[in-house]
C-alpha cells in the first residue's frame, strides 16, 4: 500500500513494524500520533510539472494529479509524454517515488504515453483511465498492484508491456475499454 496510513493503538507501532504484512505499510501511526501530509510540484527532466503526494517525514512520494483536493477538480492537466523520476528533490530532501495514485491521469485525453521508473510499485484505482490518446504503456517489474479500473478506457492502447516475472491477480475491469486488439508483451517463460 504504497503512502497508505496504518494508524494503530499507542505502544503497539514496534510490534506492527515487526509484523508480516502489517509491516508492508510505509506509514505506521500510534493513535493520537499527528500526521503531516506532504504535497508539492516540482519539474522533471524534461521541464514539465509533476505532482507528489506522501506523508512528511516519509522518504517516499507517488506521483499525484494538480491539487491536493479533489481530483475531479483538475482533470486534463497532464499531457504529451510524461517522464516520471525513480526519486524527487524537495526542499533539500530526495524522495523515492514508490506509486502512481489514485486518479492522477484521469480524464487526460492529451497524454500520449507515460514512462513509469522501475522504483513504482503501485498503481493506483483509475490511474489513467479516459487517457484516450495513450497507446502504450510499459509496467515496470517492480510492480506490486494494479488496482481497479487503472487503465479503463484508454481506447488508443495498443501495446501493454508488463516487465512483472511473478504476475499477480488483478480486477478483470484493470483494462476493460482499450484496444479490441491489444498486444501484451511479457518476459520469456512467464507466459503460461
């Protein structure tokens, strides 16, 4: 759960650190404990603006959509082709970028594809969906989770590369809407 909060009773934060599957969460919290959430945009290498999204005092971000409000605000921001870094610089601290979250392409009919750095390890719920231009997209194989409707209704995608060696179920709706002909290109000897 890439900059999901587990938020625990007071004295129990070592133990849930401890625990399989608990300790998965990058974002452990006492009950009572204040958390500080981060938002900020800074360029890539290419000069466009991508928005991050964490937990202060966290050492990872996920990409984010413009505005730390609501999504449906500002739909339609990105477009061309994104670049997203494996790390950020902001105010003085690096930041890795673990996920790409909820909504962040949503309703961005310009975005033509979106080059994902192998630090991502969740995608989240309607990712791109509505990318109606996108038509390709490569999964890095670090990839943990797709969740729901990620891709739904990229009408233009032709070509999905999944760099994922141990595939994982995903919602049968993750790509429900795209080409009627898509091409899955996966690692050789993961096909069966």
């Amino acid at each position: 759960p890439s900059n999901a909060t587990l938020r625990v009773p007071k004295g129990t934060k070592d133990k849930y650190m401890a625990a399989e599957g608990w300790n998965t969460f990058p974002n452990i919290v006492e009950m009572g404990e204040v958390v500080e959430h981060l938002y900020f945009e800074t360029p890539n290498a290419d000069g466009v603006t991508i928005y991050y999204s964490g937990v202060k005092g966290n050492t990872e971000v996920e990409v984010t959509y413009k505005g730390d409000d609501d999504p449906l605000d500002f739909y339609g921001y990105y477009e061309g082709r994104i670049v997203i870094p494996e790390t950020v610089e902001y105010k003085g601290k690096t930041y890795k970028v673990t996920g790409i979250n909820h909504d962040t392409f949503n309703q961005c009919p310009n975005v033509t594809s979106v080059v994902i750095p192998n630090s991502v390890t969740t995608i989240g719920e309607r990712a791109f969906i509505a990318c109606s231009k996108m038509y390709s997209i490569v999964i890095p194989k670090n990839v943990t989770s797709i969740e729901e409707r990620a891709f739904y209704g990229c009408k233009m995608l032709t070509h999905v590369v999944s760099e994922i060696e141990n595939p994982f179920s995903i919602d049968d709706n993750v790509f429900e809407g795209i080409s009627s002909n898509p091409t899955l290109i996966v690692p050789k000897g993961t096909r069966s």
